[in-house]
C-alpha cells in the first residue's frame, strides 16, 4: 500500500524569522511523519536562507500573492476557463491595498497541493505552535509537546471526516476590557456571547491533555487544521469578503467559519479533535494583551472591522442551508453597534471605531454581490474538482 502524502501550508504576510514554521517542521520529524512538501503563500517577502533552511526537510513551493504564474498555469492545465480561473485567484485589491482576502490566500496553498496530488494537507498560522499551553502562573508557565500531524491524523482517517481542527491555548483573541456599552459593542459585531469572558477574564486558556472531548462541528479554524484531500467530493473552497469604505480598504474575517457550513452542505464532516495548541496571538507572551496598547487596540478595531464584514455572508449562508436558528434582527443590532461604537471610540480615544455603524450597512448593502461572487466561485471550483477527478 502507497504511503500517503503530506504537506505543510502556512500564510504569512512575510518570513522573517524560522520559527514557527521550523517548530512544526521539527515536531513531524520528532514524531516520525514525512513531511513531503511545504507550501508558503506569502504577500511581501520571504527570507531565502530561512526558506533554503527548510530544504533539508522537504521540497518547498512558495507563492508570492498576486505572483499568480504557477497557480494561474496549473488551473489551465486542468482545462479551466479563464473566467473560472478568475472566480478563484483574482486578487482585485492587492495591486492599490496590497490586501488580498483570507479565503483567496488560503485557496492559493489548497490548489497547489491539489494540483501536486498530495493526500493530506495541515494548515497552520504564523502565529501558532504544536504544542499546549499546560499551566500558567503570574510568575511561571509550562509547554507540553504534542503530536501535531498524528493527533490530526488519528481523527482525519475516519468516514467522511474531510477537515480536523481544534481551538488554541493561550491568550483569547479579545483582551480583557469593560466600558460602557461594550455588550452593545458586541451585539452589533455579533459577539455577544463572549461578553462575561471578556469582561472578566485576562489569564490564557491552558489544557494539560488532548483527545479529551472529540465531536462534529461547523466551526473550524484555519490555524489549527487539516484536509484529507480525498475527499474531494466534499471539499470545498474558502470564501471571504473585503470592504472598501472612505478611500481604504479593510479584509473580512471568517473564511476558516464558512468553511465548515460548506464541507456539510457538500455531505462531509469536519471534526474538533480537542488538540488546543498555543497561539501566541498578541506576540508578546508571557506578557498580559493589556487593551490600553496601540497595537492591541489596532488588532481589536480590525477584528471588530472584520466581522462587521463578515456577519452579512455568513447569516445569509447560515440560512440557506438551514442552519440558522434565529432571525438576524439587523435593525437592532445596528442600533447596538452605533451605541457601542460611540463608547469604544471614546474609551479608545481612537475615532476608527466610529465606522463601525457605516460598515455594517455598508456590508449587507453590498450582500447580493457577495453572494454572486460565492456562486461563481463555487461553480468554478465544482468544475475544478471535475478536472481533478479526471486526472486520478
């Protein structure tokens, strides 16, 4: 029996530094996978002796967004038209925001291991490591090293699974922080159920032990997973949205979020295989995010940003497939959100957050865009797969 092949893709803006990428290459040879490729999509600049660095464990491809030569060559060898090469890799804003959409970036690195005929793909972000966070104190805090590919692997291999994820240990994404009107705040941005956690909480998620609490999902989250990618019946593409409101450009969340709604509808699974490796998600840890710090502050307003662009697709999505458990009130949440932004923007003393009403219409205004974009794009990936399974 053929041994099956494994690649490695992560996105990053640039690669400056070996670390993380080096870790989880590490990690496979620790516990015995062969890692067969590594795929780096990137936006600006690679290191190329960090990148030569990487060779003596595997072959590497690295693609430079907007560099679209390799994955625009390899769809029209499988016989696509240019109009569903378009729907696929177009990255309309990167040439005046240098901004690509987290659905476009992560389909680069799922088509180059689709078209090289990989088995299984393991996605992971720049900011992440295989291993847990296991205990933390004020003054002192431990790691524990995980099987990274076997963990997936042991779970992947099960009927119908296309995708394995898992949440993070660590920091939560949002710093602890209250101020007047931040549960308005967060029911604007769809949030709300993060409202006492975040109110209360400011020490990192730990977990000593893995495999605990295995079970089916529709959230998965693309820095902690992994494709069986034959299950190309059942695979879908990622999909996110982008925002262009006063001159800038701004990049929805929640391509990994639509990803699992997708792999169901399609007839798949996608499973939480409780393996929360640490996400070093504010850069700085052991050091607490403390809100006050600009770069916290940036990282919150781009999130909120993100969401707001986000929510409109995603409860569109969550309906169509009747997933949706309540009506979306959407004039009351805007009430909320132009509430909590006003307070936000004062608390932060940053005006920014006062575009938050402005692009929540904005996004459901430009809602039958997106889904025809979606249409599109799912029509030319479905003729895609159809190549594929041609060629095995």
């Amino acid at each position: 029996m053929n041994r099956k092949k494994i690649a490695l893709a992560v996105f990053s803006r640039n690669i400056k530094e070996k670390s993380p990428i080096q870790d989880f290459l590490d990690n496979a040879r620790k516990y015995n996978h062969q890692i067969d490729h590594l795929i780096i999509v990137y936006n600006d600049y690679v290191d190329r002796h960090i990148i030569d660095s990487y060779k003596s464990h595997c072959p590497i491809t690295t693609i430079q967004l907007g560099n679209k030569f390799f994955i625009h060559q390899s769809l029209m060898e499988m016989g696509l038209t240019e109009k569903d090469i378009n729907a696929i890799i177009k990255t309309p804003n990167l040439e005046e925001f240098d901004l690509v959409p987290y659905g476009t970036a992560r389909n680069h690195a799922l088509l180059a291991a689709l078209y090289y005929g990989f088995d299984y793909l393991f996605f992971f972000d720049s900011d992440v490591y295989p291993k847990l966070l296991t205990d933390f104190c004020e003054k002192d805090h431990h790691f524990k090293e995980i099987d990274f590919i076997g963990s997936h692997l042991k779970h992947l291999k099960q009927k119908k699974v296309v995708v394995t994820t898992s949440d993070y240990s660590g920091y939560y994404i949002i710093p602890k922080m209250n101020f007047p009107n931040m549960l308005e705040l967060l029911l604007g941005i769809q949030k709300e159920e993060s409202f006492k956690y975040i109110s209360t909480v400011d020490l990192p998620v730990t977990r000593n032990v893995s495999d605990e609490n295995v079970f089916d999902t529709r959230k998965a989250l693309g820095g902690n997973m992994a494709i069986d990618l034959g299950e190309l019946a059942h695979l879908p593409p990622f999909f996110s949205s982008t925002l262009k409101m006063n001159g800038k450009c701004y990049l929805g969340r929640g391509e990994d979020t639509l990803f699992g709604p997708l792999i169901y509808k399609n007839g798949g699974r996608c499973v939480d295989i409780d393996l929360l490796i640490f996400h070093n998600c504010f850069s700085d840890f052991p050091n607490k995010p403390t809100i006050s710090l600009k770069k916290n502050v940036d990282r919150f307003f781009f999130a909120c940003m993100g969401w707001i662009i986000r929510n409109p697709f995603y409860n569109w999505l969550q309906k169509e497939y009747g997933y949706a458990t309540e009506e979306i009130d959407t004039d009351l949440r805007l009430l909320a959100l132009t509430q909590g932004a006003k307070s936000a923007a004062k608390y932060f003393k940053d005006t920014r957050f006062l575009l938050l009403p402005e692009a929540f219409v904005a996004a459901y205004n430009k809602l039958p865009k997106e889904i025809e974009k979606f249409c599109n794009l799912m029509n030319a990936w479905n003729t895609m797969k159809t190549k594929i399974a041609a060629r095995r």
